[in-house]
C-alpha cells in the first residue's frame, strides 16, 4: 500500500505547489478567486462559443453566479461568523455586499426568465434555436 | 429654465414638494406604471402614460431651473446620510440629460398612439406602455442617482424593459435582434458590477463622491485598474461605442417605430452620461484615464466608429437599419469628446446628447410614419416619397441635413464645437477626422433624398400624408433641430455648465 502512496507523492507535491501558488503565501483564501475567475472565464466563454440559444442563457447565468461568488467572497471576514445580531458575537462577515448581491440574484432571475421567454418565441417563429441555422436565414432575408 | 422654476415655486403646495422633487423625479413613473395592467384599455393606459411623463418632463424642467439658480441638490433617500444611505445628487449634468430624456419620452407619445396601435396586436398594447414607463425610470434612475450600485440596478430596469420593447417589433427578426441585445446588455452590466464589486473591495464605499476622494490613495493597485478597465467596458457595451456596437443596428432596425424613436434618442445617451460620470466623478481624482491611455483608446474608438457607422450606412437598403449605423457613428462623436477631456470637448459631447437625441428622433419618426404609411422602410419602396408624403419627407430631410452637420441645424453645432475642442488641443487631425466622415454622412442622406425626390412614384400611388398625431411631434422636433442650430447659446451655454459641474471638480482638470 505504502508503494503505491510513494508512487504518487510527486504528483501530490505538484498539488501542493499548485495551491501554494493560487493561495500565495502571506494571503490566505486567495482561492476562492481563483474559482471565481475560472467560473467567470467557463461562462463567458459558453456565451461566446455555443451556438445553442438555451445553452447561451447557462453560460450567463454561471458568469452572473461566478460574479455572485466574488460578492460573498469580499464579504468574509477571516474567523467572522454569519453577520447576525446576537450575544457574544463581535466579528461577523460583512453584511452589505451580501444584500446588494441579492438584487442583483433578483435581476439574474429576471434577466433568465426574460430570455428563456424569447427563446421560447424565437423556437416558435424560426423552428429552431441554434444561433447558425437563425444567422442563415436571417442572411437569406438580406438578400 | 429659472423663471421656470419660479414658476413653479409660485403654484401651491410648492413648498411642501420641491424638496422631495429628485425622488418624485423617479417614484413616480415607477410606482405609476404596474397601474397600467389594471387599466387593460389601451386609450385609457395611453393616456395614463402621457399624464405621468409629461409631469416627469415638468419636474425635470423646474430641475434644471432649480440646478441652473442655485447649483448641486443632494437628496438622501429616507434621510440616510451619505455614504452610508443612496444619495442621489442632481448637477447641470444629469439635469440636461433628465430634461432630454423626458422631453423625447413625453413628446413620442402622441406619435406612439398611432404608431402602435398599427404595429402591435391590441390586447398586448397596455404592456407596451408599462414597458414604456419602466424603461423611462430606469433611464431617469441612472441619470439621477449617486451610487455606483443603484447604478446597476437602474440600469438593468431599462435594459429589461427595453428588450422586451424591442421584442414587441412586428418581424420575427424583432425577437433574435432582442435576444442579442440581452445578451451584450447582460454581459455589460455585469461587467459593470464586477468593477464596482472592486472599488467596493478596495474603498468599502458606492457612494460616487465618497469613491471619488476615496480612490486616490488606493489607484496604483491592479484592482482598481481592473475595475476602472470593467466599468469602462461594461458600459461602452450599453453606450453601443464602437467594437462593441453590435447589438445596436438590428435592435433599432427591427423594433417597433415608436420604440426606436424613444430608445434610439434615450438609451445610448444615458449610457453615455454613466460612462462621463464614472470616468469624470468617480475616477476624476485618480488621473488613471490619462496615466492608462484610455483618453486616446476613447479618441481613436470614437473616429474609427464615426468612419466605420456611416461608412457601413451607406449600404443600408433599410432605411431604419441605415438610421442605426447612422448612430453608432453619432456615438462615435461623443466618445471623440469624451476622449478629449477637456471642458471643451465635454461640451461638445453634452450638446450632441441633446442634439443628436433631437435629430434621430425626428429621423426615425419621419421613416416610422413613412412605415404606418405605406408599410415598408426598404429603398426601393420609398420612390417619390417626396411627393406622396411632403411633410414627413421634409421632417427627414431636415433631420439628415442635421446628421450631415449642414450650417442652420444643430448637427452644425456639436461638430464645430467638437472641430474647436480638438483645435485647442492642436488635434488638427481629429477636426480633419469629423469633416471627413461628415462626407460619408452626405453619401448615406443623399441616397434616401435620392430616391424620395428625383424617382417617381409608382403608378396609381396617391398622396397621403401621416396622421395628424404623428405629424406633429416630428414637425416639433424638426422645429427643434432648426431652432437649436440657429440659436446654438443657449444648449452650449446649459451644457458648457454640465461640463464644468463634471470636469470642475477635478484638481488640475483643463478648462
């Protein structure tokens, strides 16, 4: 058993300079970034790369989730609890970027529903909903 | 404006509200438009609309009036003080665009009675004008508030509402232009809070004044690069500001008429106000739009949009999408100020918010009774147009000269101002720049004057000319972009003020 274990420790070495690097020495929770950047990239990059009109609207949603995160994550405090009144608690996560974010969940919801609902006109009046067959109608219309 | 606002301060119960003005400004229209859907009728929610916009266009005038005699209000949302309550704070600059976006908002109704009841099924009518009033408030929220959040969250009531207003449009192509539009406007404004989110990381403030003496110390870090980098971004997104104008052209092109005319003259200048106040209020003391070169990122956007927008217009067989492209080019003139910053240039831009905003919708008011008329944009429909609609032809000719930047119209005016902006700053290309693409604007203008003048109608057309209630808002704007373009000291003189009450606070800012 211990052989197989030896066998990996290179590979968990690597692992351990891989979070030394997202981590960075003296900042503890730089990670939790990292996340956010990558689950914003992940969306972005949906958006950008799919032709499918319903796969589209994901990809927003993980980048408006990703933005979410990065809300929360500003917000802890290290060693800080849940931000509510109550005896013996002095150090709390702050509370402000948790409100804001929930307008802005509140507008991603809207934001969704919106284009879920056009998608749904969109199926009806071109009997598709991937983005090349549109463009090539629409391209058709032109000329 | 100020005899206005002694106007006003002379009616009863005067006193009691003009203190709470800048909120009513906003509570208004947003608590009056969900009345709408109770209302169902479609005359009835048409006239409930009109009452409550031409009373938001009242306050905005004794607004300005009250900004022009007695300088900044600041407004705590219930008595909240700064920065921990929304402030919102009303100086020359956001009284000029509430008065803009008001005055276009009040007098495209009459239009949008007509217009709509042609465009749009009858039962779905009451939801344009819900629609129609919630795209108002959230143009006048962004304009009047003084937090970076708040910001936001106007912002994505107007985008909501206008996509769902674009949506309405008649051609199926309506809903992908719409569904494109969510898309960019989404991507936008969430780039826009994720710079706040930094600012937020880096100050603990949204408050933008309290941002503005807060960011200085902290503007060598990469965070706030990278929030001034987002908002930049985000809202040149919503500005429609060349590369990333895409959303635009089919937007206006496939929307209802009476929506083109309101969000052609209103959205993008709203945009483009956000964009002045983040860079020039909230970032004004950090020196990071010279120190990152963005004035001259703005500087070259702007004239390679104001090339790119009317060069790519002059293929346009559709007049409306030829409209559009028109605009991107117009925002490119307004970024080329915003780029120059100085006093000088500023004014240039402020004053083509106005005077764009006066011309496009005539523009657009004219080929939408065109459209009620004889039911098509395309080109080649429009032959002897001239003829079969005098009136409404003239409406767009006027407006083209104006786009054109001919002498008497106040396209002339915002051109030269910007020509003598970029002149002080010895940018003699720049003022070469804006009198080449005024070129490209006269190939676009003529081609449609073409048609509607020297081609002869088809046979058996007959003359018949828009009706009354869309004739008249169009002659008015058309009045407007004369009488502007002859008496250019007034709006220069309005919003020579907004730029100072911008650029005025910034230490060492040019005058």
């Amino acid at each position: 058993m211990q052989g197989i274990v030896d066998a990996f420790q290179p590979l968990y070495d690597l692992w351990l300079s891989f979070e030394a690097f997202m981590v960075g020495p003296a900042s503890p929770g730089l990670l939790g970034y990292w996340i956010v950047i990558g689950l914003m990239m992940t969306g972005f990059y949906i958006v950008i790369a799919h032709d499918n009109l319903v796969k589209k609207i994901v990809g927003l949603n993980v980048f408006q989730v990703s933005v979410f995160l990065f809300y929360i994550l500003m917000a802890k405090v290290s060693g800080g609890t849940a931000p509510i009144l109550a005896e013996g608690i002095s150090v709390y996560s702050n509370p402000l970027p948790h409100v804001l974010i929930l307008t802005a969940i509140v507008v991603g919801v809207a934001t969704t529903a919106l284009g879920l609902a056009l998608v749904v006109r969109i199926r009806n009046a071109y009997n598709t909903i991937e983005d090349d067959e549109i463009l090539a109608v629409e391209e058709e219309e032109d000329r | 404006m100020t005899a206005f606002y002694a106007f006003f301060l002379s009616l009863p119960y005067a006193a009691a509200i003009e203190p709470h003005l800048p909120v009513l400004q906003i509570v208004i229209p947003l608590l009056c438009a969900p009345i709408c859907v109770l209302l169902r009728h479609p005359r009835l929610s048409w006239m409930w609309a009109t009452a409550i916009i031409w009373i938001a266009f009242f306050i905005a005038l004794v607004l300005l009036g009250k900004v022009l005699a007695s300088g900044l209000i600041i407004y705590e949302i219930g008595n909240w003080p700064a920065p921990w309550g929304i402030e919102y704070r009303i100086d020359a600059a956001n009284a000029v665009v509430l008065v803009i976006v008001t005055a276009i908002g009040a007098i495209t109704l009459p239009y949008a009675k007509t217009s709509v009841e042609k465009e749009i099924p009858e039962p779905r009518i009451y939801l344009f004008y819900l629609m129609y009033m919630l795209c108002l408030t959230g143009l006048l929220g962004i304009t009047t508030t003084a937090d970076a959040f708040n910001l936001f969250v106007f912002l994505e009531i107007s985008s909501l509402s206008s996509y769902v207003l674009i949506s309405l449009g008649g051609n199926r192509r309506a809903l992908t232009a719409s569904y494109r539009y969510l898309i960019m406007g989404t991507l936008g404004a969430t780039f826009y809070i994720i710079g706040v989110g930094m600012m937020y990381m880096m100050t603990g403030s949204l408050n933008m004044a309290d941002l503005q003496t807060l960011l200085p110390a902290v503007d060598h870090t990469r965070t706030v690069l990278a929030a001034f980098a987002f908002v930049v971004v985000g809202l040149g997104l919503k500005l429609a500001m060349f590369p990333l104008h895409t959303w635009l052209p089919n937007a206006y092109a496939f929307a209802p008429s009476a929506v083109s005319v309101f969000i052609a003259s209103t959205a993008t200048k709203v945009a483009v106000y956000a964009l002045l106040r983040v860079v020039f209020t909230v970032f004004g003391h950090t020196g990071l739009f010279e120190t990152t070169g963005i004035d001259l990122i703005l500087i070259i956007l702007g004239i390679v949009g104001m090339f790119a927008g009317a060069f790519v217009a002059i293929f346009q067989t559709d007049v409306k999408r030829m409209l559009a492209y028109s605009s991107v080019s117009q925002v490119g003139y307004m970024v080329l100020g915003m780029g120059l910053a100085t006093a000088a240039g500023l004014t240039g831009t402020i004053v083509h918010l106005f005077n764009h905003a006066v011309m496009k919708g005539a523009a657009f008011m004219a080929i939408g009774a065109v459209f009620y008329v004889i039911g098509s944009v395309k080109l080649q429909d429009l032959a002897g147009i001239g003829k079969r609609m005098p009136v409404t032809t003239a409406v767009f000719l006027v407006a083209g000269l104006s786009l054109i930047g001919t002498p008497l119209t106040v396209g002339f005016i915002s051109k030269w101002q910007l020509v003598q902006a970029a002149l002080d700053h010895g940018f003699w290309w720049i003022a070469a720049a804006i009198l080449f693409s005024s070129l490209l604007a006269i190939v676009y203008v003529w081609r449609v004057v073409e048609v509607a003048y020297l081609k002869a109608p088809p046979e058996g057309a007959v003359r018949r000319e828009a009706p009354m209630f869309m004739l008249v808002p169009m002659v008015i704007l058309a009045g407007a972009t004369v009488w502007f373009g002859i008496d250019g000291d007034t709006t220069l003189r309005i919003a020579g003020e907004a730029a100072n009450a911008l650029i005025g606070s910034v230490p060492g800012g040019k005058p």
